[in-house]
C-alpha cells in the first residue's frame, strides 16, 4: 500500500516538475507582456501630458452628474 502512494507521490511530483520547468522556459507570453506594458505606459503618458484638459472634463461631468442627481432628490 506504502509503496503504491509512493509511486503515486513522485510520479504527481515529476509532473509538477516538469510544468513548473516549462513554464519557467517558455518565453510564448513576454511579448505580448511587453506589449501591455507598453500601452499602460503610454496611457499614463498621455493622462500626465493632457491632465488640464482631463480634468477639466471630468469636473463638468461630475458637476452634470451631481446637478442632476439634485433635481431627483426633490
């Protein structure tokens, strides 16, 4: 019986291992990670480049938000 769940235990073990080993190895993903990366920053960017014009923005809609919110209330 001990010698059963032992063979089981490795055998789940030396898969494991092996995923992990893959996964570590394989490099399908880091382009498209960068490329992510790249657009956030970029994004980021721009936000920090048109900050005054965005806020502005956001101001008047929150301020339409609000107003309207108002007139429900009563």
């Amino acid at each position: 019986m001990l010698d059963t769940l032992d063979r089981m235990y490795l055998k789940w073990k030396y898969k494991a291992e092996a995923f992990w080993k893959g996964l570590k190895e394989d490099e399908a993903g880091v382009s498209a990670f960068v490329a992510t990366i790249l657009l956030v920053l970029v994004a980021v960017l721009l936000c920090a480049i048109f900050w005054e014009n965005i806020s502005e923005w956001f101001t008047k809609t929150w301020e339409n938000i609000t107003g309207e919110a108002e007139k429900i209330k009563r």
